[in-house]
C-alpha cells in the first residue's frame, strides 16, 4: 500500500503559497477504499483532499438465512453456505468491500419480492444511504482533528437525496454546484454528466451542461488559481476514453471511444484555469495538458478495493509536479 508520506503533525512546515492536494474519484460504494481515503488523508502530509463521485454502488447481495441458522448467497457467481456469525461477517466485509450492500432475508421473503423491483429499489436505496451515513460518521470520528479542509461530491450515478447525508458531516464539506476556496485557489464542482447509456440521476444534454458550468465559472475571480472539479471529463482528452458498447451493452475487446463533455472541453480550452480534476472514465487514468490547464483523472478500481489517487502539487498559478497513488 503506498501511504509514504510523513504524518501531519511531523510534515514540513508547509511553504508559502504552496499546496499539496490528493484527489480521488469513483469509490462506488467501496467500504475498503472509503476507509483508505481515511487513512490517506492522515498519513499523506496533503494541505486539501477532495473525494468526488460516484459514491454509490451498484447492487445488492441478498443472504438468506436458512431454517438450520445457517446463512446462503449468491457472490460473484459462486454459490457460498455461511455456517455460522463469524463467515457471515466474512462475507458481509467481501461484499462490502467491492462496493457491493448486503441484505439479510429469508427464503420466504426472497422469493416474495425478487420479482418486485419497486422493493428492490427500496432496499437499494436505503443500504446506500445507510452506507453513506456509516462513512460520515466514520469520517467524522476518525478526522476529527485533522486539520484541512475536506470536500466530497456526488457523481452521475448518485441520486440526489444522498446529499443531505453529507452536508450533515461535521468534517466533510459537500462542494457540488458551488465555489470554495482551498487556501487561495477558487474550485467549482459539478456532479453532472452528459447522458449515458444507463440513464443515471445526474444526466444532463450538453447545452444544460453549458448553461451550469457557465454559471459555477462567473463566480471565479482569479482563472489562474481556478480549479474546475468536474466529475465528467473533457471530450476527446486522454481522460475520456472508455470501452465501445455493442447493443446488447456488452464491450468490445480493444476498442475505445471517447464519451466525455462537449461542455467541459469547451469551457477549459474557453477560460483555461490552473487545474481540471476529473473522473467518470474508471479506466482512463492519466494527466494531459490542454493549452494552459493540467488536467488529471486518477482512475479507479474500486471493484479490486484498491484506491487510486493523485496528489497534486501547486504553487501560485503554477502545477509544480504531480504523483499517482495505489494502495
């Protein structure tokens, strides 16, 4: 795990008018990377970290438990027998682990609802806000007394009532659709995307994507020590490149195509700012320059519990280097 940096309270005295931020994007729900951001965060020697979206995950793992006391479930296509407490929190942590929630039923019930799909939504819905209030809470008591500023955002895939979970966190700041100052540098952030074949919460046409980035930008002072934390890369960057999907949603092997924002790339070539932090794109981790803005997109595979970031060095309106982090 490459968490190598000095702990906060034997860093270096921070330099004047230098900042060292550590971004990460797209945990989808994962417990394991969640709690690495956590302990990144205490450990990296950072001045600022920022967690944009996705945060939710993507299904739930029901586990029946049997008339016997022994638990079953389906995981990943292999079927498991849980004899007793100790595997079924093994299980619980495997499943959590992934970004996966669990739900603990009976036969009877399974059966009743598993071709229910507004009660499946349910159970969703209510694991991934139960989900995101443990990390609050976790967040609230494992940084409460670390002293920078943390900030959080949704993603495409996380439907709007998750919001108030993380305003209500006393050490995490929800950044969307609005501008805060980390030191002297403005950033605005944008949960959107453009529309994608899975019909997310946070979708939007590129001209309604135009028309919020233009109003995040006109409250920007300073472009040269602006950061524009959009979830959805620029089209046709390094950033945007993901698998080509056939009509059955399936990939295809090798080939590649660009699914960014017409609305991003064309507000970063249109005001330049210092920094573009982006996501969306799990497999396209890189750094590209477009005219004056470094923009980055730290990748994901939170599917593995691996969490991938980047810190990134600023000084003025300058980027003075970059490193990528896996643990």
């Amino acid at each position: 795990m490459l968490f190598v940096c000095k702990d906060q309270d034997t860093a270096v005295k921070k330099e004047k008018n230098r900042m060292k931020l550590f971004f990460v994007t797209d945990v989808h729900g994962s417990e394991l990377c969640f709690r690495k951001f956590i302990s990144a965060v205490k450990i990296y020697g950072v001045d600022a970290a920022v967690l944009l979206g996705d945060l939710s995950g993507k299904m739930v793992v029901p586990i029946i438990k049997r008339e016997d006391g022994k638990y079953e479930c389906k995981f990943l296509g292999e079927y498991f027998l849980l004899e007793n407490d100790n595997k079924l929190n093994e299980m619980i942590n495997r499943i959590s682990s992934i970004g996966f929630y669990h739900y603990i039923t009976n036969m009877e019930e399974y059966e009743r609802i598993s071709k229910d799909k507004e009660t499946i939504n349910k159970i969703f819905f209510e694991e991934m806000v139960k989900r995101l209030k443990h990390w609050m809470e976790l967040a609230d008591e494992k940084l409460k007394d670390v002293k920078i500023p943390i900030f959080m955002a949704p993603g495409n895939d996380d439907p709007f009532d998750i919001d108030k979970v993380i305003n209500d966190s006393k050490t995490i700041v929800n950044c969307d659709m609005k501008k805060v100052m980390i030191d002297e540098y403005e950033m605005i952030t944008m949960s959107y995307s453009n529309p994608t074949p899975w019909e997310t919460p946070r979708e939007l046409p590129e001209e309604e994507l135009e028309k919020k980035i233009e109003s995040l930008v006109s409250q920007i002072t300073d472009m040269s020590r602006a950061i524009f934390n959009f979830h959805v890369p620029p089209y046709g960057s390094v950033l945007d490149l993901a698998p080509l999907l056939d009509d059955k949603m399936r990939q295809s092997a090798g080939t590649t195509v660009h699914v960014g924002s017409h609305a991003v790339a064309k507000a970063i070539e249109k005001y330049q700012p210092l920094l573009g932090m982006h996501g969306h794109i799990h497999e396209s981790r890189g750094i590209q320059k477009i005219g004056k803005t470094f923009i980055c997109n730290p990748g994901s595979e939170y599917g593995e519990g691996i969490l991938k970031g980047i810190i990134i060095d600023l000084k003025g309106a300058k980027i003075k280097g970059y490193q990528f982090t896996s643990g």
